[in-house]
C-alpha cells in the first residue's frame, strides 16, 4: 500500500512490532487501529461493551483490523505489544496479561507521539482549564501563523492526525500541536517528551480512579518527566502540587503567578499581566481588563498560555493581541442569555470541585447552583464555606443529589429537582434581577447525558427557547 512509504523516520522500538493489539474501543482506540493499519500492521481491537455491528467499525473491520468484543478473553498469541485507551483502568485484565507475559505496553497519545517525529508539541494539563488554553494556545500558533492542531483529550486522538496527515511526512514534520493531555494519558507514556509541558492546577479529581491526591499529583507530574534543559516546563507558582513538580525538574522552569513576581514567567501587578525572559526585565504585555474571559482563574488561564506561547517564540504584541480577541470556551463559563435582569451562565465542562469553586468565585452577584451528576468519590464538604458565602440556593440533579444535600445542607437551601430541566424551572422561579442561574455541576454528565457538551446544549436550549417566548422588548439587562 502507497502510505507505508512514509513511514521512513519511524525509529521508535515501539513501532517496530508486526502484531498490535489496542484496548478500547472508543475514538483514542479506533484511532490506533486505523495508525498502526495505515503502518501496516496487524492488528486487534479489544473492547468489553462495544457493540461490534456499530458503524464506526466498518472501515476498521474492512482495513482488516480483526474485533474482538466481550469481556474475559486473552489476547491473541500473536500479539507483541498493546496500545491502550486512556479510558481503560490499568487493572484491566487484557492490560494486566500484557505486562505478566513483559509485552510493551504504550498509550494512545505516545502512540501518535512516535508516529510525528519533528513535530513541535507544547502539552498542556492540569485539573482545571486544559481545554480552555489548549484552544488558546491553538490560536496563539494560528496566528502567528504556524500550522496547528489543537488535539488529544480534547476529542481529537493525536494518532488520528498522525495517520490524516501522513506518518512521517515533511507535512507532519512542520505541524505544531497544542495538546490536552490527561491524567488518564498520562498513566501510559514512557518517551513522551514535548517542547513545552504546562501544568495549570492540582485539586482533588478522578480519585475514583487514582485512588489518593499523592498519586493524582504524582501522575500529573509525568508530562515533564522526560524533559532536559532542551525543553521549558510552565508551573503555577500559586499551586503546591506544581512547586512540587517544578523543583524535580530538568527542564527550564517558567512560572505564572496571581500573588507575586516571578523570575522568569507571568505575574499580575496591579491590574497589569506581566511578561519577563529569565535575564531580562520585565515589561507589560497587556491590562487584565482587555481580556474577554470572566474570571481571576482566566487571567491566570492566559498568563499560563502567555508563557508557552513565548517558550514556543510568538511574539509579545502577537500574545496580546490574540489574547485581548479570544472568548471562553464552549461549555466553560459560558453566557447563554439574560432573561428579567437573571444572567444564565453555563459551566457545563466544571466537572469535578475545583471547577465549580472557581465558577463560583467569577461573580460578585449572587448565585443559584445547579449541581449534581455522576459522583467521582469528590470531597463535597470542602466548598459548604463558599457556598455558604456566594450561593442562594442549589438545585441538585443525577446521582450525586444525595451525598452533595447531606455535605451542603447546613451550608445552602438545597433543592432536589432530578433533571436539568426541572432545576432550571426552580431556579428561574427563585431568582432576582441581578443574580445569576450557574450550571456547574461539579460531577461527571454520564448518569444522564453523553457527555458535559450533550448537558450543556440541553441547557443553552431551554434558555434560548424562554427567549424566544418573551415578548418583544420583554428582555431587560442584568444591571437595569
């Protein structure tokens, strides 16, 4: 076949395999199949639940990736190494079968990683606000005028692109990726080595998966594992997890800070970002209040993105006249509509504590919470003081009402509404001019929704469907 011509380049030992089995059968495991058939590999896709007639599997099955879908098989004798989802725990007992019989083991991302030698990575993670700089960072090597991909966690697999692109190309060779990347990713990698690794923020997360912070921080840490002097790490000087990583770093350490200067990063003075290179002094790259983002945890979001951004070599104007020009993400903090003076904001991607808290802290106005969903073991008594501070009242929906009434009840009125819907009618029926409806909901969507976007579309509808409702000239502003 014509693609394996380009395959020239590819030295990793990883890659060198005849027969790959890949576990996990979502879009980070399809996209490894279809990588290591355009290498022209053999390979077998491994998945517990995935209904083999699904559609999304007739390319693969007509490539000649052979499906192997159910739980409690082996895998196939053949097999000399295994690609892993990040969705898979790593007791999975495929997984586990690998590494008893010594087979190399690598992630997805690693996987796309091996496969787009020369390409230029600044990797971006941290609990909260991975997706929103990743974006930022896209347009930030957009602008200045660089071919780029914003990929991995994402929802676009860095392997996909790989493959799309042609493995091993001059075209890949020139392309710059900004790239989410998880904890879960991050349990899989070994070489992974990007030009610049960003960690934004460690708070409590996944602890259903990772069982202690200890090990979440730890796991964080990773993106910077493989990093020299060649290479920058950007770390949140507010943040002890990230001093922690910061101080067993080989890389070149640039800081972003919210309380004070740093040596060689982003700072806040005043009302002034500013930027300063390691032996230079600092100067001004812009006024916080150019920024079109809501919230301190933005301003620190774009001073983050401001120190990869000039690691990577965009120029200063560049960095701030991008970042005066970018809004928040979808789903992120999000102003869906004002409706009798009630500003309705959805938060939908606050998945987890740390992200509620800081959706929470964006407003001086009073809020009406809307939290609930799939429960992630989170530690809700750590927010009853800033509920008791900042929230009117939550409107509880999904499996996690229960715990998060028996945590906040002393600390906010709670109301149990089921559905987004319903807590979005009892909310509006509460209220006042000048206060805010917040979707945060600080779980996981998957006890009733596909996924946080699916949750967040449910509530920009019922929103935008009241205003359409309205009369005429019945919408007043919130400061009216």
């Amino acid at each position: 076949m014509a693609h394996h011509m380009a395959t020239a380049g590819l030295e990793a030992p990883f890659l060198q395999f005849q027969h790959y089995g890949v576990l996990g059968a979502g879009i980070s495991g399809q996209a490894a199949a279809e990588l290591l058939g355009w290498l022209g590999r053999r390979v077998t896709l491994y998945d517990d639940y995935a209904d083999p007639a699904a559609a999304a599997y007739e390319p693969l099955r007509a490539a000649g990736v052979e499906l192997r879908f159910g739980r409690e098989q082996a895998l196939a004798a053949e097999t000399e190494a295994l690609v892993v989802s990040p969705g898979v725990a790593l007791a999975h007992p495929l997984l586990e079968q690998a590494l008893a019989a010594g087979l190399p083991t690598r992630g997805e991302l690693e996987l796309g990683w091996l496969c787009a030698p020369g390409a230029r990575v600044a990797a971006v993670t941290g609990t909260n606000g991975k997706t929103t700089v990743t974006m930022l960072l896209a347009r930030l090597f957009a602008e200045a005028g660089w071919d780029t991909v914003a990929a991995g966690n994402i929802g676009l697999p860095l392997a996909r692109v790989a493959a799309e692109r042609g493995i091993g190309s001059a075209g890949l060779a020139q392309t710059v990726f900004a790239l989410e990347v998880s904890s879960f990713q991050l349990e899989t990698i070994h070489d992974f080595c990007p030009e610049v690794a960003l960690v934004l923020n460690i708070t409590p997360d996944h602890l259903d998966r990772h069982r202690t912070m200890e090990e979440y921080a730890k796991l964080k840490g990773r993106i910077g594992c493989n990093q020299g002097p060649g290479q920058t790490l950007v770390i949140n000087q507010d943040d002890p997890g990230c001093l922690a990583i910061a101080a067993g770093s080989q890389a070149r350490v640039r800081r972003f800070s919210l309380e004070r200067p740093v040596e060689d990063g982003a700072w806040l003075d005043g009302d002034l970002i500013m930027l300063k290179d390691r032996g230079a002094r600092p100067r001004v790259l812009m006024p916080m209040s150019e920024l079109r983002l809501i919230g301190m945890h933005n301003v620190a979001n774009a001073m983050a993105a401001a120190c990869v951004a000039e690691a990577m070599g965009v120029p200063r104007k560049q960095i701030a006249a991008t970042l005066a020009g970018f809004a928040a993400a979808p789903h992120r903090l999000e102003r869906v509509g004002t409706i009798r003076g009630v500003s309705y904001v959805n938060d939908s991607k606050g998945t987890n504590l740390g992200a509620m808290e800081r959706a929470i802290e964006s407003f001086a106005s009073p809020i009406h919470l809307i939290a609930g969903g799939r429960d992630k073991a989170s530690p809700f008594e750590s927010v009853q003081g800033l509920l008791r501070e900042r929230v009117r009242a939550v409107y509880l929906i999904g499996e996690a009402a229960e715990p998060m009434e028996k945590a906040w009840r002393a600390a906010a009125t709670c109301v149990h509404c089921e559905t987004l819907e319903r807590a979005l009618e009892s909310a509006a029926a509460r209220a006042a001019e000048g206060e805010v409806v917040l979707l945060s909901p600080g779980c996981a969507s998957f006890d009733q929704f596909r996924s946080y976007a699916q949750r967040g579309d449910v509530f920009r509808k019922w929103v935008a469907q009241r205003l359409e409702a309205m009369q005429p000239g019945a919408e007043t502003p919130a400061h009216d």
